[in-house]
C-alpha cells in the first residue's frame, strides 16, 4: 500500500487520490486521479498552473537540458541495428 493523499470537494462527494511510489530508484513517481508520472513530469505540469514563481525559467532550463544530453546506449545500439 503506498502513501496518499485524498483530496475531496467540500461542495460534493467527489475526490481525487494522489498516490507516491518510491520504489528506491532515482526517480520517484505520482499517481494523480490514476494518471502515471515522474514527480518532475507533475511539477512541469502544475507549477504554472498553480502560479508559483520561477516555474517556467526551471521548465526552460529543463528542456536546455533534455536538448544536449547524447542518446543512450540501447537507442544508439538499435539505431545501428536497423
């Protein structure tokens, strides 16, 4: 059983469930109303939305990053396969 949070409306009975999984590699994830994603993958997703400063300027440094990194060995590996 992983740790949770619930998120309910106070107007109705409708909920959200925020799930975490730390299966002990690097990069930890969220389930969020049962969609997977990395926790750095939710917080390019919400931080804008949520207005919370310097979102965007962390967001471009990111893609600069994802930009100059070299391919991994098992892409470069099939692309030579082909």
């Amino acid at each position: 059983m992983s740790p949770r949070y619930l998120l309910k409306c106070g107007c109705c009975h409708e909920h959200v469930e925020i799930h975490y999984s730390d299966d002990g590699d690097d990069d930890a994830s969220l389930s969020i109303g049962g969609v997977l994603g990395s926790i750095e993958n939710w917080r390019e997703i919400l931080l804008p939305l949520l207005g919370v400063p310097g979102a965007r300027k962390v967001q471009k440094q990111r893609r600069g990053r994802l930009k100059n990194e070299k391919p991994s060995a098992v892409h470069s590996a099939r692309k030579g396969a082909s």
